[in-house]
C-alpha cells in the first residue's frame, strides 16, 4: 500500500530531480569559467577553442587563426623596432657587430608583462595553451628582411646550463605580427604529412613535410616535448627565407617549470652557482645570456663572473 505510490512516484520525482542537478552544474559551470569571480589565477583571457585547428600530431600542433588582433601585432612590432633601433646604435658606438651566422634576422626580448597588452597577450597564451604564465619566457620579436631565414632547428635543448631556469622548453608559441607576400613560412619538414592538398602559393622550402604560411594576427603552437617528455625529433622547425616583403614573428617559448623563479641575493654582486667562472670562461655570458646575464627584472645566475655588475 505504502509501496505502490511511491513506486509510481518515483521515475518522474528521479527524473526532475536530475534535471534539476543538470541546471544547477550548467549554472555553475558558466560561472566558474566566466573568471570573474575573483578567485581564478589570472585575469579572464578570452580565447576561443573553436578558433585553433589541429594541423599536425607527429609533431603536435595547433593553427589559432586571429589571435592577435591587429592593433596588438602593431603594439608588439613598434615596441620591438624600437628597441631594435636603441641597440643598434649602441652596438654601432662600441664596434660590436650584429651580424650573426646563424640566424639572419634581428631580434629583442620583450619584457615579461611591461605593459598591459603585453600582458594579455601573455595571459591569452596561457589560457589557450593551459600552461602557467610563469613558464613562459620574455616574448622574443623577430624581423625578418628581403632573404633572411631562420636554419632547422629545434626549441628544446641538449645542454645542462640551458634547462636550469625552468627545465625544457616543452612548448613554443609562434605568433606572425605581419603578412608576408611570399615565403617567410614555418615549415617542419620531418612532419608526418596527412594532409595531400598542398598550397600551391608555398615557396620550394615550405613543400617537404608541414608549412604554415605566416599570417598577421595567426598563432602557432607546437611542443617540443612528447607527451611522455622526451624530446620529440619531429619538432625539427625552420623559417623559410622571406622572397617578398617583409617577417615579423613573436615567439613564446614555455617552459616545463617556472621561468620566473630566480633566486638571488639582494643587491650584492654575486655568482649564484660555483660553476659561474667556468661557464663564464667558456662564453656562456654570449651564448647563453638569459641565465647567466638575465635582465634587471629577472638577473641572471652569474653577473659576477660575467661583470655585469
Ligand atoms: C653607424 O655609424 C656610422 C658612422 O659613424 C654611420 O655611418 C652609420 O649610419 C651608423 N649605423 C647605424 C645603424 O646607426
Ligand atoms: C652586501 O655585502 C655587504 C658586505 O659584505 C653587507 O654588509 C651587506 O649587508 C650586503 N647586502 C645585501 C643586500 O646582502
Ligand atoms: C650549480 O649548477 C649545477 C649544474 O647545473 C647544479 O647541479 C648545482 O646544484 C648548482 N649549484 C647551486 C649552488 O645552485
């Protein structure tokens, strides 16, 4: 007697009630993700999955058609052109050359968040790739003129000294801050080709294995890493000459760790490991100036051995 009704009671009074749990979570979904509650780590970056596209898994990457918007690939390049024009006029007063063998454009680090859309831009970045903000390094912008291109290469490192602040580079975000009428691509030629529709507008160096042809505002993300964190071969990358007009490129490189983590003491003048003046003595000051060298926000673990203080 007792049983009965509520045996007929009971689908529908399940099924409201898991309506109603449905509604609820929906509701604190869109709340949670929205950013604004003031708990989220960083400010609310809005980025659109919909808008990246798978273009590769051997190696792993991403197309993020319009990242940036125009007047944010604008900020990026005239900050960089001016800093390009400070230190090339330092390096004329003291005799340094800028020239360098193995890479042919010019490029400057970008402060880490200097400004507010430097800022959000890093904030994006981090939103669309889920990795923190703080294991990324200073933005590098890169010129490319008539001819310049960047040799195969790969992001992560085979040394010791160069993974200490913040481990490998696990991932690498491109960003293109102009259109380039021809060239000026980002191939990865040892890429694992699924796609048979070539672009028939590719320059000869961008035919081999994947290209992505550079785009004002376009974004590309890749990991250097597999997913199990070995070095993944295939990431192998380079930029292809530029045949007409002009390349500027913005790269974000992230680390496996925090990059921001840089223990040093006060204001003295010292080396942070007792390997400083050996490294030092082998050129590491040239070669590998973000560790050892640093910038003022961020110093280095050797500006003793390398007298920069
Ligand atoms: C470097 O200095 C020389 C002579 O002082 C000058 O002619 C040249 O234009 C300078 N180059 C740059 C990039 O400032
Ligand atoms: C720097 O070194 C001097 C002398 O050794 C010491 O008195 C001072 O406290 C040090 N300053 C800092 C910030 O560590
Ligand atoms: C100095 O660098 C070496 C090599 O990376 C590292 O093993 C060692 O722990 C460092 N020493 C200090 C005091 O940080």
């Amino acid at each position: 007697m007792k049983g009965s009704p509520l045996a007929w009671a009971g689908p529908p009074a399940r099924l409201c009630c898991l309506l109603l749990l449905f509604v609820v979570l929906i509701g604190r979904g869109g709340a949670d993700g929205g950013g604004g509650r003031g708990t989220s780590v960083y400010p609310a970056a809005v980025v659109y999955p919909h808008h990246s596209r798978q273009i590769s898994w051997k190696p792993r990457a991403f197309l993020y058609q319009r990242f940036l918007t125009d007047d944010e690939a604008n900020h990026l390049i005239s900050l960089a052109r001016a800093e390009l024009k400070r230190s090339a006029v330092a390096d004329n007063m003291s005799g340094k050359s800028t020239l360098s063998d193995v890479r042919t454009s010019s490029g400057t680090f970008l402060r880490k968040g200097q400004d507010p859309i430097v800022g959000g831009i890093e904030d994006k970045i981090a939103a669309w790739t889920f990795l923190p903000k703080e294991n990324g390094e200073d933005i590098q912008v890169r010129r490319y003129m008539h001819g310049e291109k960047y040799m195969p290469h790969y992001d992560y490192f085979t040394d010791k000294v160069n993974t200490i602040r913040g481990g490998h580079r696990t991932a690498t975000v491109l960003m293109y801050l102009t259109d380039v009428a021809e060239g000026g691509e980002t191939v990865f030629p040892l890429a694992e080709e699924f796609d048979d529709t070539k672009d028939a507008t590719l320059s000869e160096c961008a035919q081999k294995g994947i290209a992505v042809k550079p785009r004002k505002g376009d974004a590309l993300l890749f990991f250097n890493l597999n997913p199990d964190s070995t070095t993944d071969s295939l990431s192998l990358h380079a930029g292809c000459p530029v045949i007409k007009g002009e390349k500027w490129s913005a790269t974000k490189w992230i680390r496996v760790a925090s990059f921001d983590k840089v223990y040093h003491s006060g204001g003295n003048c010292t080396d942070e490991n007792e390997s400083c003046p050996k490294w030092a003595a082998l050129g590491e000051c040239k070669k590998n100036p973000d560790y050892m060298v640093g910038t003022e926000a961020l110093p280095g673990y050797c500006r003793r051995s390398c007298n920069v203080c």
